[in-house]
C-alpha cells in the first residue's frame, strides 16, 4: 500500500511553539487585578471564586468542575475564596516568534472539568523525576488548546502567508532579539530598506515594528518576572539593557508597574490578603 505523507501538517506542527510560564496547584486567599502577556488556564478542583475580564466585558464565578480561559492580554480581575483550590497554567502558544495564536482573542471562556482530565492534571503535578512528568504536562497543554479553536483567528492560510513572508526575520528576532536591536539590523536580515520593512511590517501585522520589538521585550520581561528567581538587574543583563534604571524605566512605561511591583503583584505574592 506504501505510505501517504502529511509534510505540510509535519512541517506546521513543528513549529509550533508552546512555552510554559508557570504550572502549579493554588489554593489561598487573594483578590486583585492584572494583565499578562501569557494565556491562562486555571483547572478548578474545589471551592468558589470570581473572575471579571473587563476587556470583554465577561464576568463568571469560579467554581469546582470547570476550567476557565483566558486569553494573553487581557485586563482581568479576580476574587479567590477562601476555600478555592486550582491547578493553574500559564503559557504562550506560538506558530509565529511573538505572535500569540490566541493574541486576536478577547473572550474568556469556561469548559467542563471532567474526572479523566482531573486524573491528566495530578499525574502531570507529580514530582518531576522522569521524561514522563515532562511529556504528560506539554501534552496537557496541548490537549487543552486543541479545545479553544473558538478562540482561533479563522484562517490559518493568513499566518502561512505571514509565516512565509517574514519567517527568517521572526526567527532571528526570537533568537537576538534585546534592548540593543536596531531597526536597520532587522532591515538587513529581511533583505529590505528599513522604511520598506516598518511600512510593510506595520501594515502586515497591524502594529509598527518598533512597537512590536518593545511588546516582545516586555512579553520576556513579564515571563523571567514570574517564572524566575533572577535579580532584578540580572534580568535587565539579560534583556540588554544598558542597566536596571532604564529596564524598570522601560517597564513601567508598558505596564504601569515597576518590576519590583509587578513581581510583588503577582498572585501567592506578598499581596496576598
């Protein structure tokens, strides 16, 4: 019979990208309000809680056998009970270096917690000693997105289009990109002038391409910000910053936050009530 061959299916599908920010089991007492550069998934196993997404408008109740979406981006609002107990994801999804696949979405969503992916989610809590802890938690990850197409721009020829276009460019920028690249850097690896790329870019991508640069910096910021044990300064090195003033100068402008703020504001942080 032979075989039949799916490259292109192949091909997409190694190159989308999952990076995990955060997987963890949360139950304690915390109201507050944030925006992350990063989807959320939180898997509730117990108690009650709010959720309000004052970008789209929503407002639900976080209860025991449900898990709720939410989308990179979004202005959220949240009241845990005393009693409320989830496992909580954060994670970016990309077929595209810096672009989110979930970015265009402005919806939350909320989606049956059955007993078989109860079971997924405490096999993949277990205590990381072998490839298959490793393995359970991306496949989690995946599993669950694979339940959001709701939330999917409709056509993905679009971002093949896209994909083709500037691929070479979005892979050298997710691989150098810092507070040091310059836009006729860019220019030169996209084999363009620098006004042809902003014009094209910006009318590609619907942002201009310096403003891309400054999101993605921030992006990376927020995920050493809330992933890591870095210092401060440590993380400005790593960024390219020229040192911690212009970095936390830099972050305050695009989130309203310092980083030591930001950090602090996180949930299970110090702000805890």
């Amino acid at each position: 019979m032979g075989m039949t061959r799916h490259d292109a299916l192949a091909a997409l599908a190694g190159q989308l990208n999952c990076r995990i920010a955060e997987f963890g089991e949360a139950e304690f007492r915390w109201r507050g309000r944030n925006c992350y550069s990063f989807n959320r998934i939180f898997l509730v196993t117990a108690g009650t809680g709010e959720l309000v997404n004052h970008t789209g408008n929503q407002r639900f109740t976080l209860e025991a056998g449900y898990w709720y979406f939410m989308p990179t981006g979004l202005d959220l609002e949240f009241d845990f009970g005393p009693e409320l107990a989830f496992y909580s994801l954060h994670f970016q999804l990309e077929l595209l270096a810096g672009c989110d696949v979930f970015g265009e979405s402005r919806r939350c969503s909320r989606h049956r917690l059955d007993e078989e992916l109860r079971r997924r989610c405490r096999e993949a809590a277990a205590p990381a000693g072998s490839w298959r802890e490793l393995f359970r938690l991306k496949a989690l990850i995946f599993e669950l997105a694979g339940e959001l197409t709701e939330h999917l721009p409709e056509e993905l020829e679009r971002h093949l289009a896209v994909r083709r276009r500037y691929g070479v460019l979005l892979d050298y920028m997710a691989r150098t990109l810092s507070a040091r690249t310059r836009l006729d850097e860019l220019a030169g690896v996209a084999c363009r002038s620098r006004d042809r790329l902003s014009r094209e870019f910006s009318r590609d991508f619907g942002v201009p391409l310096k403003e891309f640069i400054g999101r993605e910096l921030g992006r990376r910021a927020e995920f050493e910000l809330l992933s890591g044990s870095r210092s401060i300064k440590e993380i400005a090195d790593r960024l390219g910053f020229a040192n911690e003033f212009y970095f936390s100068r830099f972050f305050r402008r695009r989130t309203g936050y310092s980083p030591r703020e930001f950090r602090r504001l996180r949930p299970g942080g110090r702000s805890e009530i």
